[in-house]
C-alpha cells in the first residue's frame, strides 16, 4: 500500500512538474513577428502616401465615431465634414485604422456616398430632386493628415445641410463591397 501511495505521489508530481514546464514554455515563446511586422508596415506607411494637399481645422466637426468595417481587411475609424470656401460645398474626411486596414486593398475600390436630404427641394439638380438624393463618388486614394491614413471626398455640392440618411460604401466593377453600407441617420453639415 506504501509503494503504491509512493507511486501515485511521485507520478502526481512529474505531472505538475511536466504541466509547470509546459506552461514556462507557452509564457518564454519568442514575439510572433507576424504582429510586429503589422506595425512596421504602418510605420512605412505614412512614408509612402502623399500629404493631404489642404489645411483642415485641428477641430473638424466629426459626423460619425463608432468605427465601421467594411471588410476584415478595411476598418474606418471616424468621418468628419468641413465646409469649404465655396458656398454649399463640403469635403468629407474618412479617418481609417493604422491598424487594421490594408491600404494596398482599400484603394482597388472606390468610395460612394449618397446624401438623402430632409428637404429633397432643396437638391439643385432636377434628376436629384427627382430622385430624392444626391450621389458622389470617388476613388479610395489613400493620403496623409498628419500621421493618420485618410481618404478625402473633396468638393461635394449640395445645397441642404441636413440628411436623414448618408450611405457610405466601397465599390468597384463587381459592385458593392460585401453589400456593405454604413448609414449615418439625422446628420448635420456645418
């Protein structure tokens, strides 16, 4: 009875002793160099995308803040709009994740956006007026503010500043981006 009482004692412990050991060696694994390699990329990043050509207020008046992905490879971080010089005219600043987005991907597509005014009257156009929306769009060129990744919807007209709706998208000549739309409601232009 001793020795078996030995046994099990002995073998219980070359057990803890194995699991401890495991568990250092879990613990003591080198950094996954995948993961650093995500940062250094980003670092490089804001080397190799230009400048955004105009000064934008350090204050922009920010429509939208929750982050959005529109594909595991896209992550969009917040949306800011900045009335421009010209009368009813707005640039609209897409912040993206240094992080999360591939910027190599994001700028195969372009960007839609489609602006549905609480006053459709006020659409300048009759086909909008019409339609009951105003719809722009651009390609994703990737630029630098800063040190953040942005894409600029530059010199968008329309003369109602508030929308019951904005959708944002991604597209290119297969269509919408898994079908994916951000939809902003009650949104206010300055």
């Amino acid at each position: 009875m001793k020795i078996m009482k030995k046994a099990f004692i002995l073998v219980l412990g070359l057990f803890l002793v194995a699991c401890g050991s495991e568990e250092k060696k879990k613990n003591s694994e080198p950094i996954d160099k995948d993961k650093t390699k995500t940062e250094e990329v980003n670092k490089e990043d804001t080397k190799q995308y230009p400048k955004v050509e105009k000064q934008y207020p350090v204050n922009m008046n920010i429509i939208y803040s929750g982050g959005y992905l529109f594909d595991e490879k896209i992550q969009l971080e917040e949306i800011a709009v900045v009335a421009t010089e010209k009368a009813n005219t707005y640039d609209l600043v897409m912040f993206f994740n240094n992080k999360a987005t591939d910027y190599e991907v994001l700028e195969k597509y372009k960007v839609g956006l489609i602006l549905y005014p609480n006053d459709p009257s006020k659409l300048e156009s009759d086909s909008d007026k019409a339609a009951k929306k105003k719809k722009f769009g651009k390609p994703a060129d990737v630029k630098m503010l800063e040190t953040e990744h942005v894409i600029v919807l530059d010199d968008i007209e329309v003369a109602p500043k508030d929308f019951k709706q904005i959708k944002i998208y991604l597209y290119d000549s297969k269509g919408v981006l898994n079908k994916n739309f951000l939809k902003l409601t009650n949104t206010v232009f300055p």
